[in-house]
C-alpha cells in the first residue's frame, strides 16, 4: 500500500504545481495547450503548422518534452519561435514542475499562447495536469482505429482531437467513422478534426479554435 | 527520496519475479520473446504474421498486453493460436507478476514459443524484465526516423529492431540509413529487419531467427 500513498502524494504534489502554474497563465493572459500523443503520431509537425498561423498576431513559445536530445526545440527554433527544450531522462511524461522551470525561463510578460509538447507517450502523460487550458491528442490514421477504446484515459480527458496524416487514408486500413465514434463515446465533448499536417489539410480549423481560446483569456486586452 | 527507494523496492521485486519466469521458461525449453514499441507500430499485425509462420511446427502462446479490451487476444484467437489478454488499466507496461499469471493460465508443458506484446508504449516497458528471452522493438515508418535518438532506453535494450510498414516509405519521409545507424550507434548488436506486415515483405527473415532461437533452446528435444 506505500506505493499507492506514494502516487497519491507525488500526484498531489503535481495537481499543486500546476494549480500554481494555472494562476500565473491566468494573471499573465497566457494560453497554454497541452498536445500529447503517441511518438510520431505528428506533434512537432502540427506544432510547425500551429504557429505559422500565429505569427504577428500573437506572442508564442513552445515547451518541448522529450527524453533526449534538442532535436524538436532547434525545429521550433528554425520555425522562428521561441522554444525551450525539456529532456525527462528515463521519465515518460511532463509534469508541473517541469512546465513552472520552463515558464520562468520564457518571460511570461511577454507571451500570449504557450504550447506544451508533452513526451510521445499515449498512456502517462494524461495523469498529469500541468495547468494547461485545453489539451490536444494526436492520432495519426497509421496507427490503427482501435485506438481509443485501447487507451482510454487519454481520450477521457482529451478537449480537441486531431486525427492527423489522412493524406495517408488511401494506404492504410483505417474506418475514419469507427475511430471518431469511439472517442465521443469515451468523451462526449471532444472537438474532433481530420488534419495532414504534410499538406496542411484542416490545419486552419484547429489554428482558428486555438485563435478563439487566445483571444477569449486576453479578453479586451489589445491584440498584437 | 523515498519515491527512489519505493522505485528500486518495485523493480528489485519485479526482477526477483522475472527470474524465476526465467527459471520456469528454461526448464520447460519455452522461448519467449517481449514485443515493443509504440501504440500502431503493427505490433498485433506482426504476430499475426509470425504465428502463421509457427504453425504446425511449435506450440505457439501469447500474451496481450492492454490497457483495455480484449481486441488484440481476439485477433490472436482467429489467428488460431491460444491467447491470454492481460488488461492493466491505466498501467503503462507489463510486469514479470503479470507474465507468471498469464503463463500458469497457458498450461506451460504444451508450449514451445510465447510472444508477449506488451502494452503500446516507446518508454516504460524497456524498464521491466519479464523473463524474456530476447526483444523485439517494432518502429514503423511513420514515426519517423529520429526515433532511437529521443527515446534512446527502448532501443539500448532492444535484440531485434523491427522497421514496419516499409509499403508505405514511397507516402512518407523517412530516412531509412539514418534511423538503422543511429539506432546502432545506440545498440550496435541489434539485429535490422525491414518488413512489411501489410505484404508480408521481409517477415519470413524474422521468423527464421525466432525459429532458430526456439531451436537453440529447445536443443536435443524432439520438434513437433
């Protein structure tokens, strides 16, 4: 039973941090998206198309969660944003700690929307808030459309679904109907969007739901 | 620094459970093999392939590994092989109690070669011994081919490297050199296999290998 109090503690800890984080994003006007996935489902891709549409009209960094290497932070570099990059080691998720650190390294006065690319990770990373507003979960149509009745916590807490890479639905076995039928069963909210982030497919949808969010927390502050 | 004694408690345990799998596997001439790698890389796909390969000649078993549903052990039993679906609910990998369950249900003495596809997951279940006897980590292309590199414990640990879904290298980009060496660089014994679950390209290479393995152990003792 130590393991379990243990969980229930770190958890704890976590939900604290991220409350934390929470009240700053709030005081700040900052938006922050949580994006998660499996590796490879397209996060960093998406990301690359996301703040293409919010260059000049909002201020946007990105938080990079991985185990090793800068690779997607010095992408995001090259994309013209500012990036920091999180390696968790061995870890298989972000948490709140790790979002704090990074915040305070990105100058919050000066930033309107934050993106957090979670580990690839389709199972841990859901348990963990970090203080974000929405959370985003990327599927790609390769990996099959049993997905969500086989990890159904990710999906539980999901707010906008993307199913990503359906320039590839002509090669692969994938029920586009099946898959979304699903998910609303698992969470009945969920905004669902079909996206190529290699073509650029449906990616103003999404950009134009995350250009709402931004602009709803900034209320009637002045936009850039 | 309790949350470290607790891990160690927990792996040091799992790893006492993984050698006597370890010890029931070698007296009973059983092979296993832990199969890994991300959720969609075409684990399920695999095995379905490979256990057609096994037919008639060993006494195949698996174990699957999921969060929820009972869909992959239900693949397995249209396959025509005996299957045990081990669900974890929001676990992140198998554990070697999971696999010793799993194998007293399986009837030990009518086995030759179990597979056990672990829970969809490039992190967590690297960390855990199951009493193996090798490893298969399945990438697919679309993943994309700086894989090793950010997820470089799950690679470090693995035998056999399986890149799937090479029918659709033509659709993506993907680096198939620079994936092979950097993972490599990593695990310089990993044995590559590039194969095709969809056409069957390439699969009959890895079954030779698992057939030799199963061979090797099974030693002076009569084939099926």
């Amino acid at each position: 039973m130590v393991e379990i109090r243990i969980a229930k503690k770190l958890m704890g800890a976590n939900d604290e941090i991220a409350s934390g984080v929470r009240d700053l994003l709030r005081e700040k006007k900052i938006t922050a998206v949580n994006v998660m996935g499996s590796p490879g489902s397209g996060k960093t891709t998406l990301l690359e198309r996301l703040v293409a549409f919010s260059k000049g009209r909002w201020r946007v960094a990105v938080i990079e969660g991985d185990l090793e290497t800068s690779r997607d932070a010095e992408r995001m570099d090259r994309a013209g944003v500012r990036a920091v990059q999180v390696t968790t080691g061995k870890g298989c998720h972000l948490h709140a700690g790790m979002v704090q650190d990074a915040l305070s390294a990105l100058e919050p006065d000066a930033l309107d929307l934050l993106y957090i690319e979670n580990v690839g990770n389709l199972v841990c990373p859901s348990g963990f808030d970090l203080g974000e507003d929405f959370r985003i979960v990327v599927v790609s149509v390769t990996e099959g459309d049993d997905k969500a009745g086989k990890y159904p916590p990710m999906f539980a807490r999901a707010d906008l679904l993307v199913l990503n890479k359906i320039d590839l639905l002509p090669h692969v076995d994938f029920d586009v109907e099946r898959f979304e039928t699903e998910a609303q069963e698992i969470q009945p909210k969920v905004d669902l969007f079909r996206i190529s982030c290699r073509t650029g497919e449906g990616v103003d949808a999404l950009a134009a739901k995350v250009a709402a969010a931004v602009a709803g927390k900034k209320g009637a502050g002045p936009e850039r």
